[in-house]
C-alpha cells in the first residue's frame, strides 16, 4: 500500500470511528419511552399504568453555568409507593448518575442556592395543574426552603394524591454542560426516565 492511499485509509477510518460515536452518543441521547411527553420547551410529563411524573426546569434549561440544577416535579403512582431519596437521579450525556442532593449539600452552599430559586423565581411552573386529584398535593419534604424544619428521604405517593416538590442536582464539575439528561426516577413497579435538554 502506498504512502498517499496508507494516509487515506487512515482517515478515512479516524472519519467513521468519530461518525460512529457521534451516531451513538446521539442514540443514547434518544432512547426515551413513549411515556414521555413535551408539555411545553421545559416541560416534559412520563405517564404509564404505574406512575404520572411531571417535571419543569424553565429556569434551568439555560442558566445552568452554576453548580446547582433545579427541577419542579410532581408525581403520583396508581398504587402506593415508597419513593427513597436514592430512587432519584440524574444521568448525564456520558451515562454518568448524580443523585439527588441532600438538605445539607444545600446548606452548605446557602447563598448559590438562594440566588437560584430568586432567579428562577419568575419561571415557576404550575406542575400540579397536570393531574387530575390537583386538589390534593403534598410537599415531598426532600427539601426544606428556607432552610430548617423535618426533611425526609423517603416519601409515599398513591393514586388519590400529588406529590410535589423541587430536585435538586449538584454538579461535581462546578456547572452543567449542553446536552440531553435523563432524569431518572426507580421506584417498587419500574423506573421511568425523562429527558431533561440543557442548551
């Protein structure tokens, strides 16, 4: 093989092999359940026989060059469950899982996470509106704000009543980078996974 057709081959394959990882990295990027659906730019709802999740981070989509992500959800489950702190996470691009922050991660970075919730403060959105026993919505306790009060990390959620509350993600680099999320939520009847686009 000569020198110019040895230097073509090369290239052509480094082409493919970074084709091939651009091709899947936007797969994994898209592999989400037909549960999800957009209700609004950042707004998406997962719906199945177990479990309605609502979640909105209007604030977030775009302003995420600080540690701190804030996600509005709600949930409720056609039968009662137990929800654990550990049950939800946020997967990044890479495939990477960042649990869901605890109140003393938060209290330790007080002044950031009130900036955040000042500035998204205009952004919030009404999650409860989405589900039909509206009427009936109880606070998570995964976070207390301002900050002091019980704080749990575990809460039940049934079909007669909306769990609600804000998630909270810390990044271990300091900011988030663009790119589609997964927030994922396991809970006794299965996991369901919403995509979260940071842009």
């Amino acid at each position: 093989m000569s020198g110019h057709v040895w230097k073509t081959f090369r290239l052509w394959a480094v082409c493919c092999a970074v084709l091939a990882m651009m091709g899947s990295a936007l797969a994994a990027q898209q592999e989400f359940s037909s549960a999800n659906k957009k209700r609004g730019k950042a707004v998406v709802e997962y719906k199945d026989k177990a479990i309605q999740f609502v979640a909105a981070y209007n604030y977030s989509q775009r302003n995420h060059d600080s540690r701190w992500l804030l996600i509005e959800s709600a949930l409720s489950t056609t039968a009662n469950t137990k929800v654990k702190r550990g049950d939800i996470a946020l997967r990044t691009p890479e495939g990477r899982e960042i649990p869901l922050a605890t109140q003393t991660q938060l209290g330790e970075d007080v002044k950031r996470v009130e900036q955040l919730l000042q500035n998204a403060s205009i952004h919030r959105h009404d999650v409860v509106s989405y589900f039909r026993q509206s009427d009936y919505a109880e606070d998570m306790k995964m976070f207390r704000l301002p900050f002091g009060g019980v704080v749990h990390d575990e809460f039940i959620s049934d079909r007669d009543h909306v769990a609600v509350g804000p998630l909270f993600f810390q990044s271990p680099t300091g900011a988030w980078a663009k790119g589609t999320y997964a927030l994922v939520i396991r809970h006794e009847n299965g996991t369901a996974e919403m995509p979260i686009q940071l842009e």
